[in-house]
C-alpha cells in the first residue's frame, strides 16, 4: 500500500466543512464558557460564602469528571430533565460549561495574585467597587492570565475531537469518517492531526501578539 493523500483531499469540500464546524464550535465555547468562568470567579470573590461554595463545587465537580462523561450525562440523561438538545446543541453547552470551570479558577487566580496594595490605593481614592473591578482589578489579571488562557483554549480545540462521539460533524468525525470510505486510515489520521496542528500553531501565535500588545498598551 501506498500512503497517497489523494485519496483524502477528493473529498476537500467534507473537510472543509468539518473544518469550518470544528472553529465555530472552538470558538462559541470558548467565548462563552470563557464569561461564564469571569462571571464565577467575580461571584466567587465578591458573593460572601453563600456564592462561593457553590461556585467552588461546581469547579470540583467539573474538573474532577471526564469531559466525555460530561458529555454522555448532557447528551443521553438531558431529555429526562427537559434538556433535549440535539448533538450540535449538547457538544456545545457540554464543551462552555467544562471550559467555564477552568477559567473560573485561571480568573480567580489572576485576582488572587495582583498586589492587594494596588486595590487598597484604589480605596483611598474613593474608587467604587464596580470601578475597582473595571480600571484595576480586570487590566491587571488579564495580563497575569493571558498565557494561561491561551492554552485552555488550545486544549478546548483538542476537546472538540470528543464530540465526534455523539456524531456532531467537525473534523474527526468527519475525516475518519472519509478514510474508513477509502480505507485510507494512514492518511486520514495524518491530514487530522496537521490540521489541529495548524489550529494549535496559529492559536498559539496570536496570544503571543495579544500578550505583547497587552503589555504595551499597560506600559503606556
């Protein structure tokens, strides 16, 4: 046998569209369970016990399962509690809600670790709390966490291979799916794994320039 790509790029069109679910789905969960995690994180640090002993159940629980059970649990056990959701709908709701708990806790923190001098002069100034959150606390963690977030995003790219479990169209699927039609499984395999290589690289790339152009407007 021979190793002939061929096979794999006569279907470009199927993979492109894989392709194309793959990024949305990255990208809508990452934005939202990246909300999610900043909104828990605030109610974890400003909500008294009430807020933060939920919140930091939640977080255990989350990141104490496979994100595949948490898939399965959505997927097959939703319907029973009124959340019917079709694979597309549950790969996504699943994917934010994993993804939020591990922000939560890089957001924490980032919090955590901006100097307690710098709110305490925010005080003396007469700053609201709301302020504090805007001007000082949000500029400064996001800097200290922005590495941090970069790879969670990254691993949340990874992740997506999982839906292909419950048959949401994105690139495994999709692709494996191809080289079992041509028997082309070599190929396939190798074609999936450039392509989140090229999703890891990019990634990767912009975060490095948002960093640097985060440092700079700080400096400034």
């Amino acid at each position: 046998m021979t190793f002939d790509l061929g096979l794999i790029l006569g279907s470009l069109p199927e993979v492109l569209a894989a392709a194309w679910v793959t990024i949305v789905m990255w990208l809508a969960s990452a934005a939202m369970g990246a909300a999610l995690g900043f909104v828990l994180a605030l109610l974890r640090r400003y909500g008294g016990r009430a807020a933060a002993w939920p919140i930091l159940g939640f977080v255990t629980v989350i990141r104490g399962t496979p994100f595949l059970i948490q898939l399965f649990l959505l997927y097959y056990s939703g319907p029973s509690i009124g959340i019917d959701l079709d694979p597309t709908g549950s790969g996504l709701l699943s994917l934010s809600i994993y993804a939020s708990a591990y922000f939560c806790e890089i957001f924490t923190g980032g919090f955590a670790a901006i100097p307690r001098g710098h709110v305490e002069a925010a005080i003396c100034v007469g700053l609201s709390r709301a302020q504090i959150v805007a001007r000082i606390l949000v500029p400064e963690m996001a800097l200290l966490v922005l590495p941090a977030c970069v790879n969670m995003t990254i691993l949340m790219m990874k992740e997506t291979a999982v839906l292909s479990i419950v048959t949401v169209p994105e690139l495994t699927l999709v692709i494996t799916a191809i080289g079992s039609r041509t028997f082309a499984f070599a190929e396939a395999l190798f074609l999936l794994a450039i392509a989140y290589w090229v999703l890891t690289e990019a990634t990767g790339r912009l975060g490095r320039f948002a960093e640097g152009a985060l440092a700079r407007y700080r400096l400034a």
